[in-house]
C-alpha cells in the first residue's frame, strides 16, 4: 500500500495528458514516484465498460435521462451528458462551482483524467505563437520560443504517435507522425480548389490526430470504430492508459494512489520551498502528508491553480503564486461553434468505409502572411464531409415503404466546419476560490468570472464569412453561415491562470515551469499558459512536460532543488 | 436481467447516495442492463398504439418493421427516462389523439387498420410536423428512427451497414443499388 511508503523522489498530482508525460519522465529517469489521482481508478481495456456493445444495448441509445439532466446541469449543457460514458464526467452535485459568469467546465476526475475522452487533435504551435504577446504589447511574454519546446515536441510526437500529413507550412510545423489518414474524395476536392481559389494562402489538410493506424509500443491500432471516447481496447489513441502509465509503471519506479485529492502544498517558507502534498483520502477522508524534493502539478488547469490558492496561505493570503497578482487571472479557453455548411451535388456515386477519428483542418490565415485584420491572432477550422443517414429523415416528409428504402441508402453529401479561435489572455477573466460554497469533501470551490470580449467577437464574424466563402469557392451549394451557442469552457481547453512568464512580477512560473515562490514546484498542464494560439494545446503540454522534467532532475541531480 | 430499470436505475442511485458517492453508479447500472423492451412498465394497449404508429412510419418489408424491433417499447421507455412532463404530456395527448381520430376516421381501432389506411392518416401528421419542428409527432418519429436505425434487427437484416469493428477507411469507396448507410454512431 502507498501508505507503507511517504517520501518519493517525486509526486505528480494528476494522471491526465500532462501528468502522465511527467510520471514516465521522471521515472525512466530513474526517480522514485507517487503520482496522485482524485478519483477512481480506470484499468486499460478492463475498465472500458461500454467500449464493445452494440447501440441496441444501450435502453436510451446514448441519450441522457431526466434524472442525469436533473442531476448535472452544468454537464447536460454539451455532450458530456449522455448513456455512453456517464462515469467519465464529473458529477456536477459532487463538485459544484461557482459561475459569476457563466463558465461550462467539464472535468474528469478518475485516472487517465481527460487523455481518456480527449479528442485527439495534435498540432504544434508555431514560431509566432511564442511571440504574438511581445509583438501586440499584450499580457506578457512567454520567456520561452518554438525553439526550446522543438525538441521536445520532436520526443513526445514519437512516443505518442501521431497520424497527419507532411506540408511544410510557417503556421502549423509538421510533426513527427507514423502515417496519415485519407481525406474523403469530396474533402480532397474541396482541398484542392480551396489551395487554388486563395492562391495557397488556405489549405486544407487531414486533421493531426493522436491516433494510430500501425501497432506502437504494444498497441494493436486504430481500428476505425470511431468510439475513441469510450475507451479503445486496441490502444487507437493517446491515452495515459494506453501509453505513457504502462512505460512509467514498467520502470517499477512509479506508485499510482487514485482517491487522492491533494488539499494544498505544504510550504517551508525558510527554504522557499514545497516539502510536499497534503492529501484527503476521497474514500475514506482521512488525511496523508507525502513528501518529495520535487513536485509537479498536473491537476488540470484551474485545478493546479486551485491547489496553489489553498498553499501557503500564511504566508500569501492569496496562496502560493500569488505574489505576482497574477495567480487565477488570465483565463483562456478556444471560442468555436461558429462557421458554415453547404451541400454537395457531385460524387453521387463516392462513399467512405470505416470510421475515421478525426476530420479535416484549415490552419489559420487570418492577421498571417501580409493579412492584416481588425482584431489580433486568427482561427483554425476544423470540419468533415460526409454523406446523411437516417437522421436526415427526421425532418424529411415520409412515412411507409419507400421512405424506409430511401433513408436506408446514403443521403447527400455535406460538408461543415467550425471555427476554433484564440482567445486572448485577460487579466480580468480570473478565477477565484468562492468563500462560501463547499464540494462533497467540505472543500473550497471555484468561482468563475470570464467572458469572451471585443477581440474575440470581431473574429467570429470572419470566421463565420470565411467559412461560407472556401464553401462557395469550392462549388458547394446552398451554403449557410451558421453561429450557436458558445460559453468559455465549452472547448474544454482551458489555460492560464498560473502563466508562464519572465519574472516574478508578471507572472506565477519561470521558463522552466516552476513557482517563483517554490522552484521545486513545476506547473506543466494548461494552467501554464501565457497565451492560447488557436490550435489545440495538449500536444504542447506534452512537450513542456517533457522538458521540465528534464530539467527537474538535471537540478536535483545538482543538488539545486 | 432487471425487469424494471427505472426501479433499478433509483435503487443504484438511492445505494450510491447511501455511500456517500454516485462515481460509480452508471457503470453499474450500465454492466447490467442491456436494452431488454420488456422494461417498459406499458400496458397492452399503449404497446399496441406504439408499435402501430412505429410501424406506419418504418413497415415491415423484406426486411424486420420497426414492430418487430419492439420499437413501441423502445419509444415508451424513452418518453418515460428521457423528456420532462411537459413533454410527456405533450406526447402522450398526441398518441391519445392518434388512438381517438384514428379510430374515428378509418372505423375502427387505428392499430387493426390497414398500413396504407394507417399511412394515409398519419400523412397529415408528418406533413404538419415536417413544417413544425415542435409537433408532437416530428419527436415521435424521430424516436421510431432513432430506435429502429440502431436497433439490432435492423443491423442483422442489413437495413443499415453495420461495422462494429471496420479496421479499415476508405474515403472514396464506390457506390451501388446496394449500399446501405453506414451505421453512424450513436
């Protein structure tokens, strides 16, 4: 048991993407670990409950239940209410938070975190990207550029194993992949008179997956079910079960405690320094203090930041971080659910085979290459083309024979794209620990104040028309524009709120990712970022994981830390 | 099997709340209980008028109807687990008005009518909700769909291409009088 053993080398708080990158770091490196889950432990392939039923066996055919709506009302606000992976999403009565304004945080607590449900899409940022702060006069700069992250991205991408294209593009660098997956015959033509239309300066290209289609590290493959969320017992995609747990368990160096919410970090204000975690078993709630040279935080975004809020509070009444004024502030999530559809009157005769697990990607072109917009930084898109099933009969007018013989064959073909754009680093979108609200544990919740403002606003406007216009340009027809409902949170890519940045006064971690205020501290999951880019940000947290934890036991190493 | 998933799904919810936690109720619930239309608490002549109504939409022809797939079941327990008694009693007046017109209109009980007398009655209903997106029957349709479309009968009489396992993607693979729709996921 844990509880035989309470000093390691090091405690990884956190078993999602980041913190899983950080417990195979550390352990292939030789280092002793206890890695920290809050909830529930889930078992590769095992613990993949609904993974292999068949649609019929599910009473509700995936849809959620009054008593689930009634239950988890932030939850049901998006897709993570539903039949197919109820236990994968936080439950909202157990872990309530506070919205000042309205903020959809859709969580997952049980090991694994989100690397189980995530939706895969792998892009490194570019050379700009570490630059844009500095560039604007906005926020702060990053104190780190594309070339320090490089290597490490080159690391993680073959480890991970990503599926994508070679193009050679400034704005989206290649990464490392094992393959690619195959654009559908109207995705193709749509790419190829898009790259036309605007002259090369729009591309679309296969999205960049964590999938793989060859067997990796001890994993069969993607078998084109398209039931990534689920779970995949052929270790299809990235996850922390499937890739980085096996390498870090394999070292025998690593300790998994699931039911572990870390409470805050304990603090020797002398030595300037975190001695370790104090944690409430969620089972039994007893408390356990572990103790480590080094810690690394991976909790999630907003919940690394929240376990900062909770330390060393004697001595910051802010928490541990908060000396910079910046700890909580500068909240970030990718705003989406805006772009265009149109329907395609050609390849009547084209079908797919296979469920593919991702879609097509148009990397950003807006304030890029000479274009110069109202508003800063740009959007990606991401979209599919596909052909309509049944669903399409819904609304159709027909009953009886024919009807069934006509929705039983392919409907026609549509293509649709979202746009996923950058939000920009707000010191007024923050985060704060509510003062009275109280979770399941008895312990603090957060409260939420953010909005999307100005910046954000005059994008969508391009990103909505821009869409319609690669649509048209392409020959689809009866093109519509089409904006819905979006709150912060909803891309569930949260970042900021414990940045990055080059000294202690304008932000809460170094170059290195750790606390100014506690260097053996290291913050590597969202809550770390200085800025947002566009494109999807986990392949990023791999990477700097990676690197700091090089860097961690290289100063340990020194005796630094 | 459970006989009674409601009574089942509030036994696993009232135990977890008893133990302080629901993390692990779904999965429980969801180990057990495979979609068996027996779980609908309906009687015989709701079952009737649902099957009916389903089978009008989705007949039986050389393939398995949405009867044979118990959709009237399926559609009763989604009215029960699945809307709010607002929509409840908007559905349910519905089915009532089916069962009392159409009782009215072809001379007899709607569910021992012909399917082209059952169809041309309820033309007008799919008509009406093509044009209403909150008419009553564009949900019931919709749940005779949806029930049907994934429903095993419909898979193992190759209505829809199901592929539970592909290992494979095409993106331009070449059409015929005989492809059916690839099964999306639900």
């Amino acid at each position: 048991m844990a509880e035989d053993k309470m000093h390691y080398d090091a405690i990884v708080v956190g078993s999602g993407i980041s913190g899983g990158w950080a417990a195979k770091e550390l352990t292939e490196k030789g280092l002793k670990v206890l890695m920290l889950e809050r909830g529930q432990n889930v078992e590769h392939i095992k613990d993949y409950t609904n993974t292999n039923k068949d649609p019929w066996e599910f009473p509700h055919r995936g849809k959620a239940t009054t008593a689930q709506k009634d239950r988890n009302p932030v939850l049901r606000r998006d897709y993570p209410l539903n039949e197919l992976n109820p236990d994968w999403w936080v439950d909202d009565q157990d872990c309530p938070y506070t919205e000042k304004k309205r903020f959809d945080w859709y969580r997952g607590y049980h090991v694994g975190g989100r690397s189980l449900m995530w939706g895969r899409q792998s892009y490194r940022w570019n050379r700009e990207d570490f630059l844009a702060n500095e560039k604007d006069g906005i926020a702060t700069p990053w104190p780190i550029g594309y070339d320090d992250l490089e290597p490490w991205y080159t690391h993680v991408e073959k480890f991970a194993g990503l599926s994508g294209s070679h193009e050679d593009l400034d704005v989206l660098p290649d990464s490392v992949y094992l393959h690619a997956m195959d654009l559908n015959c109207v995705e193709q033509t749509a790419a190829d008179r898009i790259r036309k239309a605007f002259d090369e300066k729009r591309r679309l290209i296969i999205g960049r997956t964590s999938n793989i289609a060859v067997p990796h590290h001890g994993r069969t493959g993607c078998q084109y079910r398209n039931k990534c969320w689920l779970g995949c017992p052929y270790g299809g995609y990235f996850s922390t079960q499937a890739s980085t747990l096996p390498a870090a368990m394999a070292t025998g160096n690593l300790t998994l405690r699931p039911h572990s919410i870390v409470k805050e970090l304990m603090y020797d204000k002398d030595g300037k320094k975190a001695k370790g975690v104090v944690l409430l078993d969620a089972e039994t709630n007893m408390t356990y203090e572990y103790t480590a040279p080094i810690v690394f935080l991976n909790a999630s975004a907003l919940n690394s930041t929240w376990i900062l809020m909770n330390s060393a509070t004697d001595v910051w009444e802010g928490g541990l971080g908060s000396s910079s004024g910046e700890l909580g502030h500068n909240l970030m999530d990718h705003h989406f659910r805006v772009g265009a559809s149109g329907t395609w009157e050609g390849d009547q005769d084209k079908y797919y085979f296979g469920g593919r697990p991702t879609g097509f990607y148009i990397p950003r072109f807006r304030n890029w290459d000479g274009d110069k917009r109202d508003y800063l930084r740009g959007f990606g898109y991401q979209g599919s083309a596909s052909r309509g099933d049944w669903r399409r009969g819904v609304r159709e007018l027909g009953i009886g024979a024919d009807f069934k013989e006509n929705i039983s064959k392919p409907g026609p073909w549509t293509m649709g794209m979202t746009g996923f754009g950058e939000v920009l680093p707000y010191h007024d979108n923050k985060i704060e620990l509510d003062p009275d609200k109280k979770d399941k544990w008895g312990l603090p919740v957060l409260s939420f104040d953010a909005q999307l403002r100005e910046n954000e606003a005059k994008m969508r406007v391009d990103m909505k028309q821009d869409a319609v216009d690669m649509l048209e340009a392409s020959g689809f027809t009866n093109v519509s524009g089409w904006e819905s409902d979006y709150a912060l949170g909803m891309g569930i890519h949260e970042m900021g709120t414990a940045r990055m940045g080059t000294a202690p006064e304008n932000s809460v971690l170094n170059k290195w990712n750790q606390v100014w205020d506690a260097p053996n501290v290291f913050i590597t999951d969202g809550a770390a970022m200085t800025s947002s880019s566009c494109v999807n940000p986990s392949l990023t947290y791999m990477a700097m994981t990676a690197r700091a934890a090089d860097y961690a036991v290289n100063e340990l190493k020194k005796g630094n830390l | 099997m459970e006989k009674n998933t409601l009574t089942r799904r509030q036994m696993v919810q009232r135990m977890a709340l008893a133990i302080g936690g629901t993390l692990v109720a779904p999965t429980v619930l969801l180990e057990s209980c495979s979609f068996d239309p027996d779980t609908s608490t309906a009687g015989p002549e709701r079952l009737a008028i649902l099957d009916a109504i389903a089978e009008t939409i989705i007949p039986r022809t050389a393939t398995a109807g949405a009867r044979d797939a118990r959709i009237g079941a399926f559609i009763d327990v989604m009215i029960r687990d699945c809307y709010y008694p607002d929509m409840q009693e908007k559905l349910n007046a519905g089915i009532q008005e089916i069962a009392v017109e159409g009782k009215r209109s072809l001379g007899g009980a709607f569910e021992e009518a012909t399917q082209m007398d059952r169809e041309a009655f309820l033309g007008v209903y799919d008509a009406a909700a093509a044009d209403d997106g909150s008419h009553f029957f564009r949900t019931l349709k919709e749940l005779t769909m949806l029930g049907y479309f994934t429903s095993e009968e419909a898979a193992a009489d190759g209505v829809v291409h199901y592929e539970p396992v592909p290992t494979r993607y095409d993106g331009c693979a070449p059409v015929d009088a005989h492809t059916k729709v690839f099964y999306s996921n639900i």
